[in-house]
C-alpha cells in the first residue's frame, strides 16, 4: 500500500487519481491499489495490474475473474507481470458480483479503448 498518499499520478497515457483507496483507470473507480493480495476480496470483477515506479502507475494487465484474489495470484502472466515492472507490483479492482463475462468484456474494451485514444 502506499501509506494513505493521495495524489495524482498518469499512466501510460492516461490519469489516474489515487485517493482513500481508490483509484480511477479511464473513467472507472476501483479500489486499490493493493501490493497484498490478501486485501483483495474473493469476489467477482475486474483486475487492473499496475506497477507503481516514480511516482507513476503503468497499467500491465486488465482481465476479469470470478474469485478476483485467486486469479490475480494464480494468472499465467504473473510471472511476466513482475519482470515487467521496475517498481511495485499491485492491483486495483472492481468489484461487481453480478457482473457478466459479456458486461466485464464490455468495461474492458471501453477502457482499452479509452486508453489507447490518450497515447495519441
């Protein structure tokens, strides 16, 4: 965790604004971000992977899971995660427990897409 800091940080090529535990990726608040995975919930949602380095978040990774804790620590790519990352590895999240694979597909192009019209 980063000690209650609240403040502005950019990412790639997008804002994203830490404060009380949450932060914003594209236009969607998660909570977070977290460096232990036992203070994430084993619930439904959407993962953010994020590496904190100069006072900056990269987000790594975005996907979906139904137990949001175990895939962040069991996924294929953590391994890639870490070597990726020059600074603290972390994650924020959505939690939606009703949420569908369909709707969750929908929450992450619309970020994807958000994302990719800031690097321009």
């Amino acid at each position: 965790m980063l000690d209650g800091v609240c403040e502005p940080a950019v990412a790639i090529a997008t804002e994203l604004e830490l404060c009380d535990a949450s932060i914003f990726i594209g236009k969607y608040e998660f909570a977070g971000p977290f460096d232990k995975p036992a203070d994430i919930a084993e619930e439904r949602g959407v993962f953010a992977v994020l590496c904190y380095h100069d006072r900056e978040y990269e987000l790594l990774d975005i996907g979906f899971a139904d137990n949001l804790r175990k895939a962040l620590m069991e996924h294929p790519d953590h391994d890639d995660w870490l070597d990726n990352c020059t600074g603290t590895l972390a994650a924020a999240v959505y939690y939606e427990p009703q949420m569908s694979e369909d709707e969750a597909i929908l929450l992450i192009d619309s970020i994807e897409r958000e994302l990719s019209q800031n690097e321009i």
